[in-house]
C-alpha cells in the first residue's frame, strides 16, 4: 500500500504555495476513511485494506482497527501531497526508493510464510517492519508534524505485536485472511510474475 502514494498524488495539485499545501494536507488527512479513500486509492489497494480491515475487526477492538486502516490513509495521504508538489529532497527521494524496495522485501517474505509451511519467522518480520518504520519517520520529519510520526509509530507498532502476528500467520481457526492477503499483496506490488530472486 505505500506503493499508492504515487498512483494518488497524481490527482493533487502540483505547484500550491506553502499555506495551500498545508491546507491540502489538512484537508485531505481528515477525509482519510473508507469512503474517500475508495475515491483516492484503486480497485487493488481498496481490496487489501478492505482485506487488512477484516482482519483487524476480528482481532481488535472495532475503534482499534478503525483508527490503524485511518491513520494508514492518513499517511498515504499526507506524503502523497508531499510527493506531488516536488517537496522531498534528492536525499530524501533516495529514502523513498529504499523505503520501497524494504516494502517488497517484507512482501516477499510474508508471501514465503504463506506459501512454505513452518516457515513463519517472528523476529524477522519485525525487524523488516521496523526497518520501513525508521526510513518513513526520517523521510517525513522535516516535513509533518510530531503528531504524523506518532500514527507511523501506532500503526507499525500494532503490526509488530506478536498477538495480532500470531493471529495471521499462526491461527488455524482463521486461515482465510493471509490466504486472501498475501495473493493480493504479491500481485499488487509484483504482478502477475513471480516476484525477483
């Protein structure tokens, strides 16, 4: 999903002044929820966060998983409208190259845990996740404000708990939500090929 920050902000405007994009921003990180976001994001990405949504109801509470899909939304959002109006540095645009190619990593690895069995590596996966966690943190510092940072901490965090891990990789009585996950993030982020060695 954080792939689709480039695919929406090819639909906010390009060359608004500071004021205009701090309201652009303002603006669209409150209409960050299902219903707009099914305006902003494709037909793919809305299937795996109606997907990641299912799964979070059925292992937290209602506004627990309501608040971590909005505050994904509101972090696409937000370094979408940073994206289009050309506000990262070279160094910064490095960042988001390697924040993407750990993206693809981390999918390849939970695509491995559903695929091979016995194979679910805890520790590793956190490691990737926090990983993308740090490099989002550095990219958007200089530009949003300490509360932007404290969503990517709450949404990596939860994702990093080992219960709600378990839930997904471990849970025999709730198999259906990684087997309909992992193929839609694979084909999202790779197509229809196999994924590069």
């Amino acid at each position: 999903i954080l792939f689709e920050f480039r695919r929406m902000s090819d639909g906010v405007g390009t060359r608004s002044h500071s004021l205009g994009l701090r309201m652009q921003k303002k603006l669209l990180g409150k209409m960050a929820s299902k219903s707009v976001a099914r305006h902003i994001i494709d037909d793919d990405a809305g299937k795996i966060l109606d997907t990641l949504n299912s799964f979070l109801k059925e292992h937290l509470p209602e506004d627990d998983a309501r608040k971590i899909i909005k505050n994904i939304m509101k972090i696409i959002i937000k370094m979408g409208i940073l994206y289009s109006n050309d506000k990262f540095s070279p160094e910064e645009k490095q960042l988001l190259k390697l924040m993407m190619k750990k993206f693809s990593k981390l999918i390849m690895t939970l695509v491995t845990f559903w695929e091979v069995a016995f194979s679910y590596d805890e520790k590793h996966f956190v490691r990737q996740l926090t990983g993308i966690e740090d490099i989002i943190i550095r990219i958007i510092h200089p530009h949003l404000t300490e509360k932007s940072e404290k969503r990517v901490r709450f949404v990596f965090g939860e994702f990093s708990k080992s219960s709600l891990l378990s839930s997904l990789f471990r849970n025999p009585n709730h198999p259906n939500h990684l087997d309909t996950l992992a193929p839609l993030l694979r084909d999202y982020v790779f197509g229809r090929d196999p994924p590069p060695t």
